[in-house]
C-alpha cells in the first residue's frame, strides 16, 4: 500500500466559513450524530496550505491522478514543513483503494478514523457532501467523524452506490483509509 499524506481544516462547530455553519451543515447532510468532520471532501475539509505550483515547485510531492490534482502529498516531512505555521488542522495518513483490514494497521502517532469515498476527480465525498443516498447508506452507517468504520463495509457501500446511481458522477467512488495524527494540529494541541 502507498502511504500518502494531507493536512485539512477541521470543520466542527468551532468553524463558520461564509455563512455555511456547522448548524447548517448538520442540517443539510442529515448527519446529526457528527462531533467532527474528517474528509478528503475538498470543500469541506479544505487544504490547509497551498504548494507551491510554479515550474519549480512542489511538484516532486504532489500526487496527481488521471491529470487531478489530489490535495495529496507524498512525503510526510514535506507536509510538516508546510504547516509549521498553523495551529489548527488534521494532518492525515491515508491509503487509496486499501487492500486490507486498516483499523488494525498501526501508523506511529497515528489513528485510525475510517473510510471515507471520494469521487475521482477528488473533489466530493459521497459520504458527507451529497445530500446523502438513502437508498445505498443511512446516517447511521457513518461514525462520528463522518467515515465509514470498517473495510467490507467501505467497498459494500461503495459498489452498490455506483449501481445505484450510475448516472451521478459523485457516486463513482475510490475507497481512502484514512488516519489522523493524535497531536499535531490537534485542539488540545493548538498552543504548541
């Protein structure tokens, strides 16, 4: 499996960005039972930095996937570096299209927080930016943190959202392990 790495805005109830409220938010994705959003959902849960994307740039890091850019990064110390400036984020580990159980995979200072689908262009994630698709998944199928707990449940979800719904581009999904770094970035860390 190839470990890539992110650092993302928390979006709880701490955070109000242009009027799109935690309130609001809760409100819309149904998703009452959230403490915090954890997502690769780029709107979101945006980026906390910008690479630099000049002819010189950070482009030895950047992962890009069928011509997207991904927000993602190949290099943990690359993303470190970046943020050592900020205070408040999720500096993530995550995994693409895993190929095995990850709850048990052990990332020092790392844990893990779920599975989340991302579309392809990864953009939007049909867990927590859909207006959800009661049909394949329920609310109650997401942890608190927005993101599906376990692996055979994560590519169940997955598949039978695409054959539910083979016209909407946001239900072609990968599946992302994601974990979350227990420290850095974290509330109770932010004066560091």
């Amino acid at each position: 499996m190839d470990f890539w790495y992110t650092a993302t805005e928390n979006y709880d109830k701490e955070f109000d960005d242009n009027g799109l409220s935690w309130t609001k938010y809760i409100e819309f994705s149904k998703l009452t039972h959230l403490t915090e959003l954890v997502s690769l959902d780029g709107m979101l849960n945006e980026l906390i930095f910008e690479p630099d994307r000049g002819e010189n740039g950070d482009w030895d890091f950047i992962i890009v996937d069928n011509l997207y850019e991904t927000g993602l990064f190949n290099s943990l110390e690359y993303v470190i570096k970046k943020i050592k400036d900020k205070e408040r984020f999720n500096l993530l580990t995550v995994v693409k299209e895993p190929t095995e159980k990850c709850d048990k995979i052990e990332i020092l200072d790392f844990e893990f927080v779920g599975y989340d689908l991302l579309d392809k262009d990864y953009s939007t994630s049909a867990l927590s930016n859909c207006g959800g698709f009661d049909e394949t998944f329920l609310p109650s199928d997401l942890n608190q943190y927005g993101l599906i707990d376990t692996f055979e449940k994560a590519y169940d979800i997955r598949d039978r959202l695409f054959a539910n719904n083979p016209e909407e581009h946001h239900a072609d999904c990968n599946v992302f392990a994601l974990w979350r770094h227990k420290k850095i970035g974290r509330v109770e860390n932010a004066s560091r």
